[in-house]
C-alpha cells in the first residue's frame, strides 16, 4: 500500500502540483529504503564483480542518435527502442524463485557497454545477481539512483493470450510478465539515463542505475545485500527513484494524475498458533485447538483499527480533492480530519478499499491450517495473518541510509492495464513506452542536469 501525492495532468502531458517536484516537500522514509535495510541479510558468499561476458550478449536493437536535447521523432525512436529492448529482457525468464537474474545481469550489461557504460556485476549466490552502472555528473551535487529489480512473479500461461516469456509485441502492446513490473520501467530508467548521455547533457550528479536481483520473493540477495556489502557504492546518493506511484489514466489514454509514493506501509506478518487435545474427530474434545483458533480468528476479524491521519495522507488526500469531482467526497478529501469524525463521512471514505488501507493498520487473515484428515482433531491448528502498518507506526522503522526515496510509475495505466501487475496478460502499450521515456528523462534531467 502506498501513499502518494497527486500532480495534475495538463492536456495529455504531466505537471507538478504546487511544489511536488523531487526536491519540494516531503522527505520521508520511503519503500525503498525501507526495503534495502529490511533485506539486508547475512551474506555468505564474498563480494565478488565478475566481469559480464560479451561472448554471449543477444543481437541488440539499433540506438537512438540524438544530436541535443531529443526531438519529437526522437522520442519516438527511443520508444521503439524501448519496446525492442523490452521485448528481448522479457524473454529471459527470471521468475522468482528462482530468479536466474544473472542471465539478465549480463543482457542488462551489454546494453549499457553499447553506450559505453561499464556494468559491475555482484553474484552474491550462483545464479543471482545484481547490476550497478555509473554515469558521471562533475560531482557538484549528490548522486541520483535509478533503482529496478530483475526478477518477477510466476505466471500461468493457460491463463495469458500469448506466452508470457515470448517478448510478442503486437497490438500496440509488449506482452510479457514485467511488462510493467518492472522490467519495462527498468528499460525506461536506463533508457533516460544513456539518453542523457547520447544528448551530452551535462550533469552535475552522478545517476546510478542499479538491477537487483530478488524483489518479489526477498531471499536478501538484492538490494539490502548491496547496502549492506556495498555501503561505499551507494551511500552518498541524495535521490532515488524506484516503482511505486501511480499515474491514473482514462479510458481514452489521457493522465488524469501523476502519483508519487513517497512512504510505504510496513508488513508486519504474523502466525497464530493454538494448541489442545488431539483425537478423533468421533469423540470431540472440549480443547479443540481448531475451535480455539476459529474463535480467536472470529474476534480479529471483526475487530476494527482505529481510523489514523498521517501528514503524507492528509496531503495526498488534500491534492486528491482538487481533481474530485463530487461535492461530497470533494469535501471529505479536502479535509479528511474532519471528515474521520463523521460517521457517515468516514464510512463513505472508508468503503474505498484503497482509502480504507490508507487511514488504518489493516489485518487481513490470509492462511489456516489445522488437520488434513476429517475424522482427526489435531493437537495444533494454525493461521498467518498479513497486518500493515502506517508509516511511523513500525518502531523499527529505519533511517539509517538517508536517501531521500520516491515510487514514480513511467506508464499512465487503466484499470484494465493495472490489472495485469501480477496478473494475467501483463503488458505496456507502445504509446506508454514512448510517453515514459520521455516522462523519465524530464525526472531525471531535472534534477540531475547542470
Ligand atoms: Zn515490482
């Protein structure tokens, strides 16, 4: 669950909301962060950069000249670019587990070597890996990481129209799984990255791209052993941009607004356990474990967490209201404070599942287990519940590394379109390609430019 600001679309491009540009407003501990300290897990193998073969890099795709500042038939060119690249990285199949993120790594490197972009690779166990390439500002300010993970989620190709690790591109689409998450948002991060270069933009940060292996299933191999292995690669960055956000699209493909995730909830995951005595289930025993468990499960389920305003929701709420356009949410949003105190208003707000989460430590029980033979009462029975926690409400909550964090989303998506996150038929259309490109390196020039 993530919290965001709103920046308003203006007539099919993107702005800012007052003062929501990367160095206005909120510094916050975001997922990002949250996550490199949260992964960081022993390591047992020693740190060790191999160098990425070019014997084996695939036939890439034809670069985009640019001669400046790129041209409307530029970024038209750089998203083709990107819907060939895209196409090539999703058929290297990294579902996680096991990843395989190595193959990627070394793909992910001959790509930046054909601009001229030296990669390290870090292959903390075999197979797994991260990538960390550096394009060089003059220094004058802090370092900008460009932050994606190669692996992905499982996919169920009876379940797709194409095969999810074909790379098809066809009706407007690059088919895939990553697609959106995130390979396509990593080739639009390295891509805005080499394009600066290509333009021979002066910077005057050093932009940092760095894959990490193991995102959707955290052995501890990724980003949080980079941190922790790797402190002096990272440590001075200012900035960092990973997934998160949202930019909400109509049905028509127009912005209707930009999300930033600026902090992220925490998952704190729990196992519940009860214990009784064990028998036939012909004979029932007045300590069931499962009837205890069941009777505990009924009270959390039931059970509602107060209602909490964070300053980050409030705000996102507050710029939300400026594009709402009934009267009484308009309202509620505007100043959700209030609104809490008000049952009606505050079941109206909170009948929003997305809303709902926002404003409130959630429980959700998601596991159980007890016996797997009918006629046996077990002596234990079990369930795990997934509980979020509001950013502030995890005393852990950790700020060691001091990198000002943001979610950005590169592709205005419907819902349609959303739904293939994790789902079935992930795709991102060719148009959100070009648009994200674009949509990137605007980000990235802006705050990492002379
Ligand atoms: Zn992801």
């Amino acid at each position: 669950m993530r919290t965001e600001r709103v920046a308003r679309s203006n007539q099919g491009g993107w702005g800012w909301v007052g003062g929501a540009g990367l160095d206005g407003g909120y510094r916050m501990t975001s997922r990002p962060v949250a996550l490199l300290a949260l992964l960081a897990a022993c390591a047992h193998n020693p740190v060790s950069p191999v160098p990425a073969p070019v014997a084996d890099a695939p036939a890439l795709p034809s670069r985009t000249e640019l001669r400046g500042q790129p041209r409307v038939e530029d970024w038209q060119g750089l998203g083709a670019e990107a819907a060939a690249l895209l196409s090539q990285y999703i058929r290297i199949n990294t579902t996680n587990p096991p990843g395989n993120e190595l193959q990627a790594a070394r793909w992910l490197a001959a790509v930046l070597r054909r601009d001229g972009l030296e990669s390290q690779i870090f292959e903390p166990v075999p197979g797994k890996a991260n990538l960390y390439a550096r394009l060089k500002g003059d220094g004058s300010a802090r370092p900008l990481i460009l932050l994606n993970h190669m692996d992905v989620v499982l996919a169920s190709p009876e379940f797709w129209r194409v095969d999810p690790f074909a790379g098809a591109i066809r009706e407007g689409y690059v088919w895939g799984r990553g697609a959106l998450d995130m390979k396509g948002e990593g080739i639009v991060e390295l891509l805005s990255m080499v394009a600066l270069k290509r333009a021979g933009v002066p910077l005057r940060r050093d932009i940092i791209f760095l894959a990490t292996a193991d995102e959707e299933i955290g052995a501890g191999v990724g980003a949080g052993w980079m941190v922790e292995q790797h402190p002096e690669l990272l440590r001075d960055a200012e900035f960092l941009l990973n997934e998160g956000g949202t930019i909400r699209a109509d049905e028509a493909g127009h912005v209707e607004y930009v999300g930033v995730g600026t902090t992220e909830k925490s998952p704190f995951w729990l196992e519940l356990t009860t214990h009784g005595t064990a028998g036939h289930g012909s004979r029932p025993t007045p300590d069931n474990p499962v009837h205890r468990l069941v009777r505990t499960l009924a009270r959390i389920a039931a059970f509602q967490t107060p209602l909490v305003v964070t300053p980050t929701v409030e705000r996102y709420f507050h710029d939300l209201a400026e594009i709402e356009v009934d009267s009484g949410r308009r309202a509620a949003l505007a100043n959700v404070r209030v609104a809490i105190q008000d049952s009606v208003a505050a079941r109206r707000l909170t009948s929003d599942l997305t809303f709902n989460a926002l404003l409130r430590n959630t429980i959700s029980i998601t596991g159980l287990k007890a016996s797997d033979k009918t006629n046996v009462i077990p002596p234990v029975a079990s369930a795990v519940l997934d509980v979020r926690l509001l950013p502030g409400q995890a005393p852990e909550a950790f700020l060691a590394l001091g990198i000002v964090s943001y979610g950005v989303s590169p592709f205005p998506l419907n819902d349609a379109e959303g739904r293939g996150v994790h789902g079935n038929d992930e795709r991102v259309s060719l148009a959100n390609l070009t648009f994200g490109v674009h949509f990137f390196y605007d980000i990235v020039a802006r705050v990492a430019a002379r």
